[in-house]
C-alpha cells in the first residue's frame, strides 16, 4: 500500500522539490504551505510521516510537533524536521519537541529519502548474525 507523506514547509521550491523527490520515490504525498492548516491537514490525510519545515510564518514548526505529539490520534505519526538554521542546541530542541528525526537544510535528495524511508519503514528490524 502506498505510504502517505504530509510536506509542510512555506517555500515553494522547497516543498516542490520534496514533494518531487517524494512522489519519485512512490510515495503519496500532501504538500501544505500554510502552517496553521498542518494539524487539520494532518487529520484529514492520517500521514505515514510528516516532513515538518521548522521555519514557518506565523507559527513555529516546533509548536507543531508538539500539538502532533500531544494529539492522540497523531502522536504515532513520525516527524522529520528540516531547519535551516542548525546552530548549537537546535537539534536538541528538535528532539526534544518530539520529531524522531532531523535534517539541516539544505537538504540533499540522498539523505532525506534515507531518512524518510527509515521513519516510514518504522524501527530496523532485527539483523540475524
Ligand atoms: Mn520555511
């Protein structure tokens, strides 16, 4: 069954190119601009993952996570955060918010969609030695 990606991130060639490189890797995928529609969007479209641009206008991709991790019926749902600014504490902050994963932008189309498969695919399965 395909997997469903929820993209919000503000910048238009930004959330083209990962909706892109997502719907190149078969993935379904629900580009949304507007942070203060992320949570209803998140709702309607029951993502796999959520690829969460922490830079938003008007409200923090951070504040976003935290309403996804406090949500019952969405606090299951894997975020990826990407940030632009990757000073000292910004991952922490990340993490601490609730995302289980986390890329610096810019962001490379290797990398990413290891990341995203990682989160979709959920924990790595056992390797028999
Ligand atoms: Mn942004």
């Amino acid at each position: 069954m395909t997997k469903r990606i929820l993209v919000v991130e503000d910048n238009d060639l930004n959330r083209k190119l990962f909706c892109d490189v997502l719907q190149a890797g078969g993935f379904s995928v629900e580009p949304v601009a507007d942070g203060n529609l992320a949570i209803e969007a998140a709702r309607a479209f029951t993502p796999n993952l959520v690829v969460m641009d922490i830079q938003l206008q008007d409200v923090s991709g951070l504040d976003l996570i935290s309403i996804l991790k406090h949500d019952a019926d969405l606090c299951e749902v894997p975020v990826l955060a990407v940030t632009a600014y990757a000073g000292k504490g910004d991952e922490q902050r990340i993490r601490e918010s609730g995302a289980e994963g986390y890329l610096a932008k810019p962001v490379s189309i290797g990398p990413f969609m290891a990341a995203v498969r990682g989160l979709v695919d959920g924990a790595p399965k056992a390797v028999a030695s």
